[in-house]
C-alpha cells in the first residue's frame, strides 16, 4: 500500500502549492496555476478513485495539460484519469478539435450515430457525411457508428473518417494493456469519437500543442502515464511518477539521464497509434 497517497482536496492543494512554479512555467498566457489547481481540486473532490493516485501523478498530469493549453474537466477539454495509482491526463475529443481551430489552418468535428439516425458517408475522391439525429441521439446504449471530418482551409474536399463500433473496441482491445482499467469502459462516446478523430487528425497541420495532446492520447491508449520533457510531452512508465520514495513533488521539467537524440524526439512527437 503506497502510504504516500492524499484523501483530502486541502492536502492535495497543499501538494499543488509547492509546484505552483512547476506548473506557472508549462501555462499559456490565457491559463494561471490558480485556476489550474482549481480545476485539479475540483477533478479530486468528484472522482473518488484519484484518491487512489499518488499526488506525483496528479501533478505531472497537471502539468500536462498545462503545457497543452487544456483544462481537465471543462467542457470535455481533457481528463484526469486513475489507472491503479497512476493519474494520467486524457486529452477529450473537444480538446483536439480546439486545438486544430486554434491553429487558424483547418477546422474538424466529431459525431455518433445511435439507432434510428439518418446517416451515411462517401469515401475516395469526394468524400461526404450526412447525418440526421433521430429520436434514440445520445442513448448510449444505442450507439452504433462514429465519425470525424476535417478540412484544411482553402481545400476543396474534406477528409472524412467513420467506423462502425465494433471496429472501435477492436481498436481498443489490440492497444489496450490495462483491461478493464482502460478509460473507455466509463467514457465510451468520448473515446469513440476520439478514436476516429485520431484518424482524421493525421493529415491536418499541427501546432505544437496539437502535437502534445497527440502525444498524451497515445499514451492513454496504451496505459501510461505522460510527463514534459524540454517542452514536449513523452509516454513514461508508471514508476517514473509514483515510483519515488520521497513526498515532495516530481520535477516535470528535470532532464533525464540519457536523452533522446533529435531524431528520436521528433519521431516520438509525431507518431499517432494506428
């Protein structure tokens, strides 16, 4: 038992005020630590099971998504998500498509499909969506497809990207190493409709913050944890933010032992999971 964990939102913004540096660094301008810890405090106090997490994990998550330029908890930005002990920030659908409108190049949305919609798609040369909700729209239980468009300003035709959900949890169950822990079995329409999002993502121009909830959605494929290195956020094993002896908290910006050459950072901070 990691007798390290906080119970209370008093002590975890206790926590928080130490490494309010840590955090004032990663922000953007429209962003303070404030209201950063706020909305950490606020994740805390309504998911019970971030009580299990170790308050090193919390902060890096905070800290990713700082230097994102996303709030965990607003308006489907992002996620503060327990995996064991192991806080790691998720990056939401609503995130990514801010994202790459804030970018002034492209603009993307994302859509589900539940029994009884009017829909259908196009591929190939001229792609299209059309998608009328009918009376079952946002019944969970009746979710059927998804899918995601995406057009680069001044192009003609969109990209378009739909996949029924079977191919989804297919998806899911080929990357997924943490089984039933994996934040889609509580956020299922979220991670469908990011899933697909993904997809279309990859042939939209990218700032570097595009780049770095990419980078944190791909760990949260997979189970791990994020943290920020020189400004870029990397997938690290889940020790290396709960598996510290200490109560003090992590450094998110301390260099490592062996950095990675250039080329090896650039490929990491393009890559998207299939």
């Amino acid at each position: 038992m990691n007798t390290n964990l906080i119970s209370k939102p008093g002590d975890l913004l206790k926590y928080l005020e130490r490494s309010k540096s840590a955090i004032a660094m990663a922000l953007p301008k429209h962003l303070t630590p404030d209201r950063m810890m706020r909305l950490a405090l606020t994740c805390f106090s309504t998911n019970p099971q971030l009580r299990k997490c170790t308050p090193q994990s919390i902060l890096s998550s905070v800290v990713v998504a700082a230097q994102i330029g996303l709030e965990p908890g607003i308006g489907g930005q992002g996620y503060l998500i327990p995996y064991k002990d192991t806080c790691t920030f998720v990056p939401g659908w609503q995130g990514l498509v801010g994202l790459l409108n804030n970018t002034g190049r492209a603009t993307a949305w994302s859509g589900a499909v539940f029994e009884g919609d009017e829909f259908d798609f196009r591929l190939g040369s001229s792609p299209r969506c059309h998608h009328v909700p009918g009376e079952n729209y946002g019944d969970p239980e009746k979710l059927v497809w998804v899918y995601a468009c995406g057009k680069v300003n001044g192009s003609e035709q969109p990209v378009v990207e739909a996949w029924p959900m079977a191919r989804v949890w297919c998806h899911r169950d080929q990357f997924n190493k943490v089984g039933k822990r994996h934040y889609s079995y509580e956020h299922p329409e979220m991670y469908a409709r990011k899933v697909v999002l993904l997809q279309v993502l990859k042939y939209m121009p990218r700032s570097i913050e595009l780049n770095n909830a990419l980078a944190a959605a791909d760990a949260a494929e997979i189970g791990k944890a994020t943290t920020v290195d020189g400004g870029v956020v990397v997938e690290v094993e889940a020790e290396t933010v709960t598996g510290r002896s200490d109560s003090g908290p992590i450094d998110p910006f301390e260099k490592k032992d062996t950095p990675a050459t250039e080329p090896e950072a650039k490929a990491e901070e393009e890559e998207v999971l299939l």
